[in-house]
C-alpha cells in the first residue's frame, strides 16, 4: 500500500464530484529478453515483442487491478480510465525523455520500459493470461 498512487475522480450519482487514488495491486516486470526466449521455446509468434525490442524497450510492467466479477461500484470505470490515461502519458514522456534526469535516482538505469494498466475481474483471467502465454497486447502496437 502506498506504493504507487494513481489519482482519479468520478461524480457519486452523477452529481458530486469526487477525487481520490488508488494503488493498483500488482506491478509485473517483464523482461524482455527472458519473455521471448521462453516464448520462442513455446512456439508463439513473438513478432510483436521483437518489434517493442526494436524500438529500444529492455522491459515491459505490467500494472495490474483486480475487481470481482459482480463490482457494480461505480469508482472501477473512473479508476480504469483514469490509470490507462496515466501510463499513455508515462510511457510517452519516458520515450522522448522528458523525466527530469533527477527524477530518476539511480544514474546508471538505462532501462527502457513499456507501461500497461489491466483492470481485470475473474471472468477475463483466462483471456488475459492466455495472451500473456502468447506474448500479446494490443498495447504493444505503439
């Protein structure tokens, strides 16, 4: 907890407004090397990753919420969009390395990483860990 925020905001009932944040639950780093390696060894197309390697990414994270499959709560829509919109702006600032170099505590960290939000309920598990084992995402076409 406290980890990562990500800030959000909703109306309750369509009427007032409400800020708040949220930690996603799982932060899954991925290196790339390993994941198409192991891959290859699983027969998948891994096209779409050496093309993410192309373009200079070392490592993909993989942010993750989790909800049940019956949450009705109407924070989940704003909380999705509003974490999806956050990486989309990270991952952009971090390619035309616009993070202040300070930001950044260790100076020798030439990582190049990939951010994506999944908000993910029971229901779409096996979809998701299926492309997982397949080595896509829609994401990565950048």
């Amino acid at each position: 907890m406290g980890f990562y925020s990500i800030d959000y905001e909703y109306f309750r009932k369509g009427k007032d407004r409400v800020r708040a944040s949220f930690n996603p639950d799982f932060f899954i780093k991925i290196e790339l090397d390993k994941y198409i390696r192991t891959l290859k060894g699983e027969g998948a197309d891994i096209q779409q990753l050496r093309a993410l390697q192309d373009k200079g990414f070392d490592t993909i994270i993989k942010v993750v919420e989790i909800k049940s499959d019956d949450d009705n709560d109407e924070t989940t829509p704003a909380k999705e969009r509003y974490a999806t919109e956050h990486f989309a702006i990270l991952n952009q600032k971090l390619q035309e390395g616009s993070i202040p170099a300070d930001f950044i505590r260790d100076n020798e960290f030439t990582e190049q990483q990939l951010y994506t939000f999944d908000l993910l309920i029971p229901a779409k598990y096996d979809a998701w860990f299926a492309n997982l084992a397949k080595g896509w995402d829609e994401r990565y076409e950048l």
